[in-house]
C-alpha cells in the first residue's frame, strides 16, 4: 500500500515540475522577444540620434576638375579649392554635389534634375487660341507665321531653298498690345508645347540658379518638342544697363550668358522655336538681337482705327449690344487705347448694364466705361508715382 502511495506521489510531483517548468519556458520565450523589440528600438533611436548630429551638407557646383582636386563654386559665388572624397572617379565639371561645411570636401554627387524640378516651376501648356482671337495684328501675324509656323511645319521647304529660317523673334512694344496672344496663337497653330518664362522671376526667385533654369527649360523644350519657349520680359535678363558690380549683377549676366548659349546651340530647323517680348526695347543688349539669334524684330503697337474695330469686334462677340449704339463714335473714343484697354472697356460696359438690371448693352455704358477705364488707370499711375515719392 506504503510504495503504491508513493509511487502515485512521485508521478504527480514529476507533472508538476513539468508543468511548472513548461509554463517558464513560455514566460521566457514572451520576454526574450519583449527584450529583443526593446534592443531593436534602441538602436533605431541610436541610429535617428546620430542623424541630429550630423552637421548639413552644402550643396555646391563643381567648376573645375584638377586631378584630386576641384575648384568649387558655392551659390553666393565663393569659390574653393578643395578635395574630392574616395570613390567619385566620374566627378565633371558642372556637376551638382554635396560637400562637407568644414573643409568642403566632395563627398556625394547629386544628379541635377534632383536639385529642381523645371516642371514645377515652369508653365507648360497647349494653348488653344485662334488666329481669329487676335485683332488688328494681320501684318505681325503674317510675319510670325512666316518664321515660326512655316519652318514648324514645312522644313523641307526651307532645305531646298537653301536658308536658314530665324531661330525666334522679338516682339517688342506697349503693354497689353496683344504679344502674349500673339505667341500663343502660333503655339496653337503649330499645335506646340508652349514654354513659358518671366525674366524677371528668373531673375528674383532662382537666385544662383538663374543659369541652371535656362539650360534645363531648353533641355525641357527639346524633349518636349515641337515647342515654342516664350521669353516674357527679356529685358530683365538682357539689359545694357547692368553694370556687372553686385553678386546679383553678375548673377544675371551668367543667366543671360547661358541664355545667348543655348540659342546659339540650336539649329534653325529644330522644332524648338523662341519669341521673347519687351516693353523696353531701348534698353535691350543687342547681343540678343544679333543675327543667328532672336534677329526678327517685330513691333506691336497700340492699334489704329481698323484694328480698334477688329478688337472692339472680337470681345464683344458674346455681349448683345443694343442695335442703336453709335460704333464709329464708339471706336474713335477708343484711340490710344490697348488690345487689353479695348477688352477691359467691354467688361467694364457689361458691369454698367448689370448695375442698371439691363441685360443689353447701351452706348452710354461703353461711353461711361471708355472713361472709367482710363480714369483708373490715370489713378494707379498716380499711386505708383507717389510710392517713389
Ligand atoms: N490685338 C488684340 N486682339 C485681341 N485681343 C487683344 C489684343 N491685344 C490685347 N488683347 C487682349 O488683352 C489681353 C492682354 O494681352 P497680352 O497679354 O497679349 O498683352 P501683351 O502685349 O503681352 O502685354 P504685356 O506687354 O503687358 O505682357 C489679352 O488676353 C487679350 O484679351
Ligand atoms: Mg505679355
């Protein structure tokens, strides 16, 4: 009976044991993977701590290669002598690249597309404006047909004949004259990516990067071809009167420099063409008008009477005017007015008419709004006089 007992004891004290000890086992397996997570976390942390402390990198533009050194170019237009780091065998000059703040080593090659995107800052679009949208311009449009359209579509003309078509034009005069419209028109009509760029924010914003731009908006411009890259306000880049003193000085004549580069890099027949605009023709450098550039010079000016009309004609189009209105006398109040003027008088018109609940357009609204347009605009010129004291 005594070793009967015991024995039953003894199985049960081994079960026990080994239950208990099962249930360690588990416990231990839960914590060694807690305690593996918790390990995993700090070293993450270690790593992101480590990443605090590292000093930026600045980014810079290699100038010049001389065998284990470079001459470097930061953005403010400093320029060192520094070394290059290991393993950057393919370093050329004009690459973009990443060097140390303390002793400016190369450390890192940085492709330039990724310092900016040109997309992101550059207009691209299809215009869709016809022809028949621009008034009192058939001269110039015969002209711009002549030198953008036809070598756009007919190159093979051009090769028989034997001449070389201009690369781009200029189109010079007053504002709100119609040359944006102008350039979009043949965009349209050679159904072209239509490129545009503003001098002056080239200028302002991509400061240090002005050069860059260029390059990469005619890169673009290739790519993208058939296109028209449209130079607004040129004058900002290519004006006589910089006098290479301040760092931003020389930065716009290296934009401009890069500018007359790329034009000159092309050939007549491409399918990229340029038209840049001016208000200021009298200030322009004329290396940019120099032939084999933008050597077609196109004047835009204020309308006459037959284009005042065409104009008049073509933004009251949709507008239902009364069948009584004077139109000569409307036209002849309407001299030494712009395209743009022409088209800010037939909104202002259609406002008066809705003041009065009208929905049909009366000559006293365009009289009235004839006037209310220069008057603003006398007043603005004012204001802007008074801002320069
Ligand atoms: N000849 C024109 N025919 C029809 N519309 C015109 C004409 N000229 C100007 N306009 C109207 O005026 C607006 C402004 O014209 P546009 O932008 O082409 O002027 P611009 O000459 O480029 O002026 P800026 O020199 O100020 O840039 C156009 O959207 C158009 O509606
Ligand atoms: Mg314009």
């Amino acid at each position: 009976m005594k070793i009967k007992n015991s024995k039953k004891t003894s199985v049960s004290d081994e079960e026990l044991v080994r239950n208990l000890m099962g249930g360690y086992a588990e416990n231990a397996s839960v914590l060694e993977q807690e305690n593996q997570i918790l390990k995993q976390t700090v070293t993450q942390l270690k790593r992101e701590l480590e990443r605090f402390h590292q000093p930026p990198l600045l980014v810079a533009e290699v100038k010049e290669i001389m065998d284990e050194n470079a001459i470097l170019r930061l953005n403010n237009g400093n320029e060192f002598f520094v070394g290059i780091g290991k393993g950057l065998n393919e370093l050329k000059s004009g690459d973009s690249v990443l060097v140390e703040q303390k002793n400016l080593t190369i450390v890192k090659v940085i492709p330039v597309a990724k310092t900016f995107n040109v997309d992101k800052f550059v207009i691209v679009e299809k215009p869709k404006i016809k022809w028949s949208e621009v008034g009192g311009l058939d001269h110039q449009i015969n002209e711009i047909k002549e030198v953008v359209e036809l070598p756009l579509k007919k190159p093979e003309l051009f090769k028989k004949i034997g001449i070389h078509p201009p690369k781009g034009i200029l189109l010079y005069g007053p504002p709100g004259t119609g040359k944006t419209i102008l350039a979009k028109a043949v965009a349209a009509s050679t159904d072209s990516n239509f490129i545009e760029i503003v001098g002056s924010e080239l200028v302002q914003k991509f400061i240090g990067e002005g050069a860059k731009m260029i390059k990469e908006i005619f890169q673009m411009a290739r790519e993208k071809a058939p296109s028209i890259i449209f130079i607004d306000e040129i004058d900002a880049l290519a004006s006589t009167r910089i006098d290479i003193g301040t760092s931003g000085e020389r930065e716009v004549q290296r934009t401009f420099m890069q500018l007359l580069a790329e034009i000159d890099g092309f050939k007549p027949l491409g399918d990229v063409k340029i038209i840049g605009c001016t208000n200021r023709k009298d200030i322009l450098d004329p290396a940019v008008t120099r032939p084999g550039r933008l050597d077609r010079l196109i004047e835009v000016p204020l309308p006459n009477i037959e284009g005042i009309k065409q104009i008049f004609a073509i933004h009251t189009k949709n507008m239902t005017l009364d069948k009584r209105i004077n139109l000569d006398k409307v036209h002849k109040n309407l001299d030494e007015y712009s395209g743009a003027e022409i088209k800010a008088v037939c909104t202002e018109a259609g406002y008066f008419a809705i003041r009065a609940n009208r929905t049909r357009i009366l000559e006293k609204d365009l009289l009235e709004a004839i006037k209310k347009v220069k008057r603003d605009e006398n007043l603005e010129g004012d204001d802007y006089l008074r801002m320069f004291g």
